[in-house]
C-alpha cells in the first residue's frame, strides 16, 4: 500500500488531495499500458487522459486564466509515473510542449491549449540541438526574418513526441544579439511544409523521440511566441514551472520502487524468515524510505513557493530536481538488489524503473548542471 501520508503536509489544499485521490482510482483502472506500440500507446494515453479531465492542470485555462498550479502538476507525475511511466511522459509532454504558450503566448497561439487540454492535440518542446545540448544559447538553428514571415533552418534533437505531435514550441536564432540574447521562440504546427522528422530514435526506455529537420519552414511572425530575443528568457521560464516536476516523477518511481520492495521482503523467505528480518535488508530499506521523504520534501517545498506567487524558484527546482533524480536512481538500485535475480529480469517492474530513471537524470538540465546553477543560487 503506499505512503499517502505526505499528503497531510501544510503544502497542499484539500483540492490537491482530492486530485490525488480520484487520480490514483483512475490510475488503478486504467493502466499500465501496454508499451509495445509507444506512438500509439501515447496517443491513447494523451486522449483518455484528456478524456477524463487529467490534462486539465497542463496549460492555461483560457476560460478562467491564473497561474499554473505546480503542486497539482507534481501530484499528477508522481501518481502517474508510480503506475506507468509512460502515461507520466504523456501528461508531462504536454505540459513541457505548451508551457511558453500558457506563459507568454498571444490569444490567438493559445487556442491550441483548449485542445491540448482536452487530449485532443499533442505538443512537444524542442530546444536542444546536436551541438549544443547542456550549452542551450551556443544553438545553430536559425529564423531569418522574411516580410511578414520567419524561415526556420537547422536540425533539433531527442524532442519528445517528435513525430506524433500536432505542435511543436521551437527555439531559434534570430541574432538581435549574441548568445542567449539572441534567441526568438516560435509555435510551429507539425505540418507545416519543411518539418520533417529525421530519425526516430530509439532509448532504454521507449517513447516517442526524434531528431527533427527544418527545411526553410516558413511561419508567420505571428507565430512568434512573446518577443524577439525573448526565446532563451522564455525557455528557462517553462524549466522554471517543469524542473521540479521531473524530481515528482522521479518520486513516483522510487515510491513503486519501494512498494514492490516491501512486498518481496515481506513474502520471500530466506534463511527461514522473511527476507524483511535481515537487518542489512532493513538499512536499505530505511535508506530508501529517508530518501523518498527528503525528495518529497524537496520537490512540494518547489512547487509551494512557485504556487505561493515567487517570481523564480530557479534554486528551489534546481535542488528537487537534482535531489530526487539522483536519489530515486539509488532507491531503485536497492529494489533491484533486494529483488535477486527478478530484479534484472526483462519485463519485471522493477527492472523497468531502473530503466525509466535512467534518462531523468540527464533531461531538461543534467545533475551536473543543476549543480552548477545551485552553487551561483547560493553564492
Ligand atoms: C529521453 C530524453 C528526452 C529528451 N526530451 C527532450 C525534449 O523533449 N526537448 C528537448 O529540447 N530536449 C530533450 N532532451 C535533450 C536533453 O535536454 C539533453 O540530452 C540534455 O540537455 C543534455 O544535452 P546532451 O545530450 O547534448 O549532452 P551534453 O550537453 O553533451 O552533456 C553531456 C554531459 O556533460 C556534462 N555536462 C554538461 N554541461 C555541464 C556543465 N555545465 N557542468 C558540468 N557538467 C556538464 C553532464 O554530465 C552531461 O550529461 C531529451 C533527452 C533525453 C535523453
């Protein structure tokens, strides 16, 4: 059974606990999915997650516009990813995809996110390049103003949903200055002429992934998403609201991590107990629980402070994301270990957390550089 005590921190309203609850009985009917066919296992998702209202926190209600609630939003991944990890992606996608829209798109852009909203359309989030991946403001790709238009040339890469996406927010440059400054951020939907898909690329644990190529795509300016020279601005300020809830999903890992290890412990004997009455077994176990309550702790104080109307939480993201990432990679490498030989055994539930953190650790900001951005928080 898992620990539903957290829910009983002074971060969250009665509202969140009831979202948890009536998610966690869908979660329980619905899924996990079958993941042999990930395009069309995602595009299920997207629409019967939809369907049943859970993309709602996802984007900016246009009827009822106000921030987006980050509490709800790491409630939603860490629900999720405990179940399936790839119904998390789902959701996560299309948060990630229409963020700079929610946050800085004109009426008319954010017309899209009644539909993204609904499952009715999916989005992607395409910024990193082949050769400028962590170092995001050394990116190639161009948009050269032409009359009332912008061309897009140059090649993205790893853009989840790429190829299954009906939008896309692209970041490129459009040199009002060098660097970071000189970067527009734009909505380009999938079938605009000269978007094609490159290479589909294929990781440890499937989703929809590619390597993009744009071919002088021809947008209007009015698929510029705020202003010139506003992209890289625009793209920290999506990390902003989404970095902590990738910690939430790493959460949701270690928590079924967790779960399936108390349950062998408890029901595998050894020695002529339960495996659980080893002591060594239950120091990892302890380790894991401490870990789990650290990064919980983390992660709602994140999203609290950014529900609570601070500007920027850059320090805050930066620590949950880094903490529970990291963390939830050791919890699972304990339910591994405790597991035996199940544990490495293709198709086994934890077998598949260990590699669905994997990427988590490395995505939207690797651990690497969340330390490098604490370190000049603190400073
Ligand atoms: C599964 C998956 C999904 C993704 N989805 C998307 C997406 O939807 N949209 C998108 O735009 N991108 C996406 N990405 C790309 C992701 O954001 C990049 O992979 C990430 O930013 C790292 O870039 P890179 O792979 O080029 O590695 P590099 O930039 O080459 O970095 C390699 C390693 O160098 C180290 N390093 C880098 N910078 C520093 C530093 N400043 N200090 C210390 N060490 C450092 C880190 O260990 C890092 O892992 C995805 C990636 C994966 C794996």
């Amino acid at each position: 059974m898992p620990d539903r005590s957290f829910l009983d921190w002074p971060f969250f309203e009665q509202r969140h606990r009831d979202w948890a609850d009536k998610l966690d009985a869908w979660c329980a009917k619905n899924l996990p999915v079958d993941h042999s066919d990930v395009d069309a296992a995602c595009r299920d998702l997207v629409a019967r997650l939809g369907e049943a209202g859970f993309l709602k926190p996802t984007a900016l209600d246009t009827d009822n516009p106000g921030p987006l609630d980050v509490r709800t939003l790491c409630l939603t991944r860490e629900t999720l990813a405990r179940h399936d990890g790839l119904a998390d992606f789902a959701f996560a996608m299309q948060g990630l995809g229409t963020g700079a829209i929610s946050l800085f798109g004109t009426p008319e852009q954010q017309q899209w996110l009644d539909r993204t909203r609904a499952g009715k359309a999916i989005s992607a989030f395409a910024l990193s390049e082949p050769r400028s991946g962590s170092d995001v403001a050394n990116m190639d790709m161009t948009a050269t103003r032409d009359g009332d238009d912008y061309v897009l040339s140059g090649e993205k890469t790893w853009i989840s949903n790429g190829g299954i996406a009906d939008l896309y927010t692209v970041f490129a440059r459009t040199g009002e200055a060098p660097g970071a400054k000189g970067i527009s951020a734009f909505l380009v939907p999938a079938d605009t002429p000269g978007l094609e898909v490159a290479e589909r690329l294929d990781v440890i644990a499937p989703h929809p992934l590619a390597r993009l190529s744009f071919n002088d795509v021809r947008v209007p300016a009015s698929a510029m998403i705020g202003k010139p020279g506003e992209g890289f601005k625009i793209a920290m300020s999506v990390l902003d609201v989404f970095r902590s809830t990738v910690g939430a999903a790493a959460l949701g890992f270690a928590r079924r991590a967790l779960d399936e290890t108390l349950d062998r412990a408890g029901s595998r004997e050894l020695f002529g107990a339960p495996l659980f009455e080893l002591q060594m077994v239950q120091g990892h176990i302890a380790e894991m629980a401490l870990d789990i309550d650290a990064a919980a702790l983390l992660i709602y104080r994140a999203a609290w402070t950014k529900d609570m109307g601070a500007p920027r939480v850059t320090r805050e993201a930066a620590m949950a994301k880094l903490f529970a990432t990291d963390r939830a990679q050791q919890v699972i490498d304990k339910a591994v270990q405790i597991h035996g030989g199940d544990g490495v055994r293709r198709g086994h539930i934890v077998e598949s957390l260990y590699r669905e953190i994997r990427a988590l650790r490395i995505y939207e900001g690797a651990s690497d550089v969340q330390k490098v951005v604490i370190a000049r928080q603190i400073k």
